[in-house]
C-alpha cells in the first residue's frame, strides 16, 4: 500500500522573533525518518507529505491510498485539524482522530469542560485574554498559568507555577503577549504526575501502559514537565511504568482515561495526562490525540517500550487499528 506520511519537520534555522518553543511540536528530520522506515518495514511505500500550504499539491502528486497523519499543523487552535480536514475533503482515509477532536483536544479550556461535564475530576481553571483579566482569577495558590492552545510544554515554564498575583500577572502576559491566545490559568495539582497512554478503538480501545514522570531535582509539589525539564530530560526527570501508586489509583487512572478517550471521540491511539492530588483522585490535565512518536523520545514510545512494545511494534499496532478501523486490513 501507498501510505503518505503527513508530517511538520523543525525548521534547521528557525526566525530568531519568533518564542524559542516555536517549533516544539514538530519533528526532527530523524524522527520522521524513524518513523517512516517503520511504516516501510511493513511492506508499505511511504512518501513523506510537508504539511504545509503545499500538501494540497503533494496529495494529489502522491496519490496515497491511506495517510499517517503526524501533522501538529501551524497557526491557530484548528491548526492539528487542518490535514484531516483536507484528506476527508479528498476522500483519502487517514490514521488517528477526526478534526473535531483535534480541535476539541487542543483548546485546553474546551477539552475540560467536555471532561467535566462527564464528572472526571480536572483542575479549576480561569482564563484571561490579557493580563487586566487576571485580577480577576478567583483561584487559590498555586497556580499554573500555560496558553490555552498549545503542547510539548511550548510556553510552559518552571515559573508557570505561580504562588503570587504578580508572578501570575506576569506569566499571564508572558502567555498571552509571547503566544498570542488566551491563558489557560488551572489549579497547581502538586501530586504525582502520570501518563496513560491508550491504542484501539470501541470496545477493544486498551490501556497500553501508565507512566509516572518522576522529577530528579525537585519535589512534586513544585514539578512542573516544563520545556526547560524536557529538553534536558535525561538529568531531569526519570520514567517509572508502571507508577508506584496504589492499584486503586492506577484502576481509577485507567477508567478515566478510557472514557475521557471515548468521550473526546480519540481513535487509534492517544496520550492522556493527569496529575493525581492528595485524595489520589486522577486530575486531568489533557489529551493527546498526536502525541509525539519519536522512538527514545516520544512519552508514548517511551512507555511502550518499558512495556516490551519496541517501536516498529508501536508503529505497526497503530496503524493496525486504523487500516481496520477503515475495513482495509482484517481487525
Ligand atoms: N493543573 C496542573 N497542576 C500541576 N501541574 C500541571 C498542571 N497543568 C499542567 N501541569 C504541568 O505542566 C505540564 C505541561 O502542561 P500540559 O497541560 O500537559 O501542556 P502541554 O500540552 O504543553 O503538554 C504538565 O505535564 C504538568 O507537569
Ligand atoms: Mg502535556
């Protein structure tokens, strides 16, 4: 089969205006071409598709049967919807969720009152336009302060975690002045922080694996998986999977995660993060239908491997579930 692989590669000499995050989400050239010799390895062609403007063109040009869809996408809160969008206009399946759930999932103050609404616990949150609207943030200290529609930490500090109102006011400046969208402004939940990374869809959606990120440096009541933590991951922070909590926590871990899943319409895989409170009651954070798939850097192959998932395996399960979720292999 011909399986486009629809993707953002980082820039090798990024505009020095823009934020030093700006091209967080996208992929290096080694992560794509990790991940497209995996899809290969199954037999497939896999013609990488830039998901830029010009993908319109390299669609037609390529003329794929199926797309892998990476593409984090650039501008905007639809911007991960933008492939999917087009690939649907075309007719052309594709891997992973649907636009709505990209959207949904990426407007973090969106995504938790869907989830809230469903009564899965998730912090109290504010959010400000611009710094005259925090003085009106209601909520006790700490508190974190990230732009509404963002990831990979992209505007997300150490210092995001505010314990008074001017380091709110200024990270709420920070935010909306340096990314240009609202301020996300969330209760500080100072627990263990854990991801819960899920694969499949209906009924046979499973649990892949949970992943505690156990800061080296600091506590967990100032941990905060910032980009300063994450690029320098290897002396910051170390995996353990499965967590060390309870088996009650975990089952609950797992239950929220399953129906925060199904509720945010998430298909053939997804990261989900939480961190859990003093109650050990999951909170969560957000949701990642893209989550990052560089093998060794990626959470998702990160904890698939410490299962004994390798990362063609990982590659090769996901797009399992979407070939059969499109009838175009047997489940
Ligand atoms: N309400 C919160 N309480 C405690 N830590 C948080 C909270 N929200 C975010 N964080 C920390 O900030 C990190 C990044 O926030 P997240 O919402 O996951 O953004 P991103 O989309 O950039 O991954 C989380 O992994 C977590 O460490
Ligand atoms: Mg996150």
């Amino acid at each position: 089969m011909r399986i486009g692989l629809a993707c953002n590669v980082k820039p090798a000499d990024p505009p020095g205006h823009l934020p030093e995050d700006a091209f967080e989400e996208f992929d290096s050239p080694d992560a794509v071409a990790q991940i497209r010799d995996a899809i290969a390895s199954f037999g497939h062609d896999v013609p990488v598709l830039a998901a830029g403007p010009g993908i319109v063109d390299a669609v037609r040009e390529e003329r794929p049967d199926f797309v892998f869809n990476l593409a984090e996408g650039t501008g905007g809160r639809c911007r991960e919807a933008h492939v999917p969008a087009l690939l649907e206009l075309l007719g052309i399946p594709y891997a992973g969720s649907d636009p709505l759930t990209l959207c949904v999932t990426l407007d973090k103050p969106v995504a938790k009152r869907l989830v809230a609404s469903e009564r899965f616990p998730t912090p109290a949150f504010r959010t400000c336009r611009d710094v005259s609207d925090a003085e009106a943030v209601d909520l006790p200290f700490p508190v974190i302060v990230k732009p509404a529609f963002e990831g990979s930490s992209k505007g997300v500090r150490l210092a995001s975690r505010a314990t008074t109102d001017g380091a709110l006011r200024e990270m709420v400046r920070f935010v909306t002045e340096r990314y240009g969208q609202e301020a996300i402004v969330e209760a500080f939940v100072p627990g263990p922080e854990v991801t819960v990374g899920i694969v499949g869809n209906g009924s046979g959606a499973r649990v892949l694996g949970m992943m505690e990120i156990v800061p080296k440096t600091m506590s967990n009541d100032t941990f905060v998986y910032s980009l300063e933590v994450k690029r320098d991951w290897e002396n910051q922070v170390s995996y353990r999977v499965p967590p060390a909590l309870p088996a009650a926590v975990l089952a609950e871990l797992s239950r929220c995660a399953l129906g925060i899943y199904r509720l945010l319409g998430c298909r053939d895989f997804s990261r989900i993060d939480f961190r859990v409170d003093r109650d050990g009651v999951p909170q969560f954070i957000e949701c990642n239908p893209l989550p990052g798939l560089c093998p060794g850097y990626g959470d998702l192959p990160i904890m698939a491997g410490a299962v004994g998932i390798p990362h063609r395996a990982l590659i090769g399960e996901i797009l399992g579930h979407a070939l059969a979720r499109h009838g175009m292999v047997p489940a």
